[in-house]
C-alpha cells in the first residue's frame, strides 16, 4: 500500500474539494470546509508541507479513506498535468 507523504496545503484543499467540500470559513492560516452529512469541519492549516498526522486527521474528520484519498490525490495531479498542457 503507497506511503502517505507530507504535502502543500493546496493538494489537501483539492482532494477535499473533489470529494464535494466547500470553504465554509477561514481564520488566520486555517481554512474550515464543511460538506451535508458529515458532521465535523476538516480544518485545514495552511503549511507548506503538511505532516501525515495532519493529513490522517483531516481524512479521519472526513470520512475519506486512504485509497480513496490516493485515487483522489491522483486524479487531481492528473487534471492539473492536463491543464498545463492544455495552456501551454
């Protein structure tokens, strides 16, 4: 099973969003995203380079599991290679 690894804050803030959360709020270097059904905000702290304990509580508060973090981190690198094609 691949390794979680630390990443930038913008990755984490795309794989939520792919899983259908929204901004909902943000206060100094934290951004709140909520989605219907679940319960808790994800809190995301806006770091260079998140920990993996990080990244593991935010998926835990988001009910997000690790293969489907990894499918989801995937496929948003992938769009963002087409996108970067697309323009140049």
């Amino acid at each position: 099973m691949p390794r979680i690894n630390p990443v930038h804050y913008r990755k984490l803030v795309r794989v939520l969003e792919l899983e259908g959360f929204v901004l909902s709020r943000e206060r100094g270097d934290h951004m709140v995203f909520t989605k219907p059904g679940i319960e808790r905000p994800a809190v995301v702290p806006r770091y260079d380079q998140l920990p993996v304990f990080i990244i593991k509580n935010v998926l835990r508060t988001a009910w997000i599991s690790r293969e489907r973090y990894l499918d989801l981190f995937r496929s948003s690198l992938n769009s963002l290679k087409a996108n970067h094609h697309a323009i140049c």
